[in-house]
C-alpha cells in the first residue's frame, strides 16, 4: 500500500504544480498537521485515498473550518485495510492556544486510551505532530517531543512512526528516517511517500 504522508508545509509540487498523475497509486494520506484546511481538501478531492489527519500547533483554524473530505483521528485508533492508526496531535505548551499539552496532558491522553488499544491488539503506525521525547526532537520547549510516545513505541513497536513539527525551516539539521527498535520514525515535512508492505 502506497503512503503519502505530509506536514508543516503546503508542498508546491504537489499543489502549485499539481498533475493528477503524482497522485497516481497513493492509497492512504496522513497529515501531521500544521496544513491549511484547503490543502488538505484538495488532496482529497483529486484521490480516491482516505485523508486522514492529526492538529498541528497551528491548526486553531480547524476548529470553526476543518479540511472537508477528510477524517480527525485524535485519539483514535483508525483502521484501514488492516493498518491500525493512532493518532495523538498537537505540541508542547509553550504559549496560551489550542493543540498544545504538558508532558502530564499527554501522559492522561494515552491513559484514557487503554481500552482502545487493549481492543485493537495495538497499534500498526503512530501519526502525531510532534516528535518523541529525545528521538529527534529539539532543544527548546516548542519542539521538545513526549515522553508519552517514546512509551508508546517501546511497547507497542509500531511498524511506523510518522511525526513533523521539527524542519529544516527553523534553521537545523533534522533527520528524515531513523530507526527505534524495530520502529522505523519518518519526519513527514512538506511529503514523503513510502509502501507499506500489504498484509
């Protein structure tokens, strides 16, 4: 299964030059948020493939205008052609907003969803915004990761752990693939397409 995974940046290629080809084989598309609505829409429109997305910390807007055509999956596991996907978005709180959590915050989102993953047998891949705690992620608090996911992938080890919020934009190096365990962690700025193996 072909996946397009985006965040952070509306990706030219892929609106500004859009041609229905490079959307060609995409099967399932996950945001990582920080996305205008509109483009997220538009991803939708031009694929017949779920769009399925988490908030970034800039993603207020979503509130009173949310991408159409698309699926929250905010504290949920989503399930598609067998891939179990859970999602947790938002940063760390640095300022008064909306999408933004405490270490603390983040440790009771993942409490409170003991059931679900108790009844889904786990998870196949983690979409969040942000980084995990020390994997990744930056020096300053806005871009500090959670200790919450880094529990997550140690227990659970997910195939895929696909996360933006830490880009070359902000002036430093950032890694596009790493390796945790048998967890394979993708920093999905602007896009990045992969296969994920058919079960």
């Amino acid at each position: 299964m072909k996946i397009l995974a985006v965040s952070d940046i509306e990706s030219k290629y892929l609106w500004d030059y859009f041609e229905p080809k490079k959307l060609e084989g995409v099967e399932l598309i996950l945001s990582c948020g920080d996305l205008a609505a509109e483009y997220l829409s538009f991803l939708a429109t031009f694929t017949h493939a779920p769009v399925l997305y988490v908030h970034g910390n800039h993603d207020a807007g979503y509130e009173n205008r949310p991408p159409e055509g698309c699926i929250c999956i905010e504290d949920e596991i989503f399930t598609y052609r067998g891939v179990r996907i859970l999602g947790l978005g938002g940063s760390m709180r640095y300022k008064p907003g909306p999408h933004q959590f405490s270490q603390w915050d983040m440790n009771l989102r993942v409490l409170k969803l003991r059931y679900k993953l108790w009844r889904a047998g786990g998870f196949d891949i983690l979409l969040t915004h942000s980084p995990a705690f020390e994997l990744n992620d930056g020096e300053d608090l806005p871009h500090t990761g959670f200790q919450a996911f880094r529990r997550l992938i140690d227990q659970y080890s997910p195939q895929y752990f696909i996360h933006g919020h830490v880009h070359s934009s902000y002036g430093g190096a950032y890694k596009r693939l790493s390796q945790c365990g048998r967890t394979t962690v993708i920093n999905a700025y602007e896009r990045y397409d992969f296969e994920y193996p058919d079960l």
